[in-house]
C-alpha cells in the first residue's frame, strides 16, 4: 500500500512516500481502506519524537474517513463496505489502509439521519471535534450561560470549539490568534470578539467589564498559559489540551490558584483511549452528532495529495495555516 511514514525524528522532510504491507486487523480492530485523513497538530509531534522514538517505518495520522474492508474477531455493530470516520489513537492515516479500534470507528450512515458528514468532511472530525467537545464539557465543565476563551480561533480545534460552545449554552464566546489575518478568519465561526494573543489579559477584562470568562481553552503553552490565570473570572478554569508552543513546562505556584478562585485542568484523547475508552466513545458520538446536524461546521481550507503531507505539516508547525487541512488518500 501507499503510505507517508518517518523512521527517525525530525522536521517535515524525514515524511517520505514509502510501500508496506496492508496492515491486518486484530481482535477488537477495524481495517479500513481510506478516503481522507485530516492533518492535526499532534502528528506533528509524532514526527517529532514527543510521543517516543519510531519503531521502523512509522505512520502518523489519527484521524480518518474511508469504507470497512475487513473486521477482527469480536467486532460487532459494524460491517465490510460501511462508510466510517475513525479516530485511530496509534496513528495509521497517511495510508491507503489503516486499522482501528472498532469503538472509534462511527458509521457514516448512523449519522445520515441527523444531516450527514461527507467522507471528506468525516476525515477531518473524529479528532478534532472529539477534542473540541471533551475539553468543553468534559474537563471544562461548560454550564449554559457561562463565558469562553478559545485560544489558536482559527485553528481545526478552535474554530470547532466555538460553535461547539455556542450549542453547549455558552453566552459569550471569545478568541485569541497571532495575526489580524488569523483574526479575519476567526470571524466566521461566530465569536463575539477576536483579540491579537498579545495583551490579551487586558482585552478580555475590558470585554467583559473586569469580570474575566469562566472557561479558557489552551493548546499552546509557555507564557500564553501562564497569562490565562489572569484572565479568569471567579471559578473560572484553564483547560489544556496542547502543546504548541514547545515551551519549556510551566511551574505553577498554587497559593494563587487557591487565593483567587482558580482551577487548571488537561483533557489529552490519547490517554482517555487506552483509560477511559467507553468516556471518548460518548465524547465523539455526541461530538459528530452536532457536525452532522450543521451546529458545527468544520471548514477544510487545504486539501493536499497524500504524497504532500510533509508540506502540509510544514504550514501547520510554522503556525501558517488556518482552519482545518486534509489528505486525499483514496485514488
């Protein structure tokens, strides 16, 4: 089969278009002969080593659309020639064949009743909007009438996470980007406002009249996250679910979490795959049921040819790209 895979650690161009076997499915496994597979930032880190040295030809890609081929022992509630979108937690997009757990794989036709995902938008959503969801309302805890701050706006997350709010009952959403560009595109998602990331404290108190927002969204550490705190209303919380910025980590004294009413949270899929799988199965159900049913939209601005994702990666990791990208893998 075609694939895009790395053997050693490094920037974009150890991605190279290589041959291997067609994987086979395990037990409890799914293989599926991809459509789509989105391109995320966690890939980038997969390539960069922060999820442990490669073993062989690696292939990244946790997020995927394509047609069941075939079904490991055990797998019920699935069928060969069904149109899926999975979330594949050990990677395996950038191929023409992949497998998956068969609890992240979700039946395109499941789906149809409530609006539908084409496979191209369906290889965009498991991870991304799965993320999106489980930092809003399952570590962040988002109540109806509460206010947000989503950090990269214009990123595949956080572009999600606003509309995802919005249906979650928040009455204020805002954002942060790095660029008037990155501003401009923001826009549409419907936030009530999109600040520049510096100073960002100061805007956020004056939007909401010194009381700060309940709920800040961060994929990027370093001092973005360190500045959040001061953004917070009373009881308000910093989710991280990232890592963008390649910072050195935070060391955070807790006398000023406890004097002034704070709470820091972290919501990472990879680790709620393997611990709490039946958690992330209801997170991404309740999270395609709204990108079916138009709530949410998620706006793919680049497509590339399998072959190009280290192109893609490279726009991604530079922080050059907006919304969401994806690889055409099928022929």
């Amino acid at each position: 089969m075609r694939a895009v895979a790395f053997k050693e650690v490094g920037g974009p161009e150890v991605l190279r278009a290589v041959e291997l076997p067609a994987p086979v499915p395990g037990p409890g496994e799914v293989l599926m002969r991809v459509a789509y597979a989105g391109v995320n930032y966690g890939e980038v880190q997969h390539r960069l080593g922060d999820f442990g040295p490669p073993e062989g030809e690696t292939v990244t890609g946790l997020e995927a659309s394509g047609t069941v081929v075939a079904l490991g022992g055990g797998v019920t509630g699935l069928a060969v020639g069904d149109e899926v979108a999975a979330y594949l937690p050990d990677g395996g997009g950038y191929a023409e064949y992949a497998t998956a757990p068969a609890p992240f794989v979700f039946p395109l036709a499941e789906l149809a009743e409530l609006g539908g995902l084409d496979l191209r938008t369906a290889g965009a959503a498991p991870l991304v909007l799965t993320t999106a969801y489980g930092v809003l309302a399952g570590v962040g805890h988002l109540a109806a009438g509460e206010t947000v701050l989503v950090h990269a706006a214009a990123g595949g997350v956080g572009s999600a996470a606003a509309q995802l709010a919005r249906s979650l009952g928040a009455a204020a959403v805002y954002g942060t980007v790095s660029s008037e560009e990155k501003a401009e595109f923001a826009s549409r998602f419907g936030y009530d406002e999109v600040f520049l990331r510096d100073g960002f404290p100061d805007a956020v108190r004056k939007a909401t009249s010194g009381r700060g927002v309940d709920l800040i969204l961060d994929p990027i550490g370093g001092p973005t996250r360190l500045a959040s705190f001061e953004a917070l209303a009373p009881f308000g919380r910093v989710a991280v679910y990232g890592e963008a910025a390649r910072h050195p980590d935070l060391h955070l004294p807790v006398l000023p979490v406890w004097k002034n009413n704070r709470a820091l949270t972290g919501y990472n899929i990879g680790d709620l795959s393997r611990r709490a799988p039946e958690t992330l199965r209801r997170h991404a159900r309740a999270a395609l049921g709204l990108g079916a049913s138009g709530a949410v939209r998620i706006d793919i601005t680049a497509e590339y040819d399998l072959a190009d994702a280290p192109e893609a990666q490279r726009l991604l990791e530079a922080g050059e790209n907006t919304g969401k990208a994806v690889l055409r893998v099928g022929r």
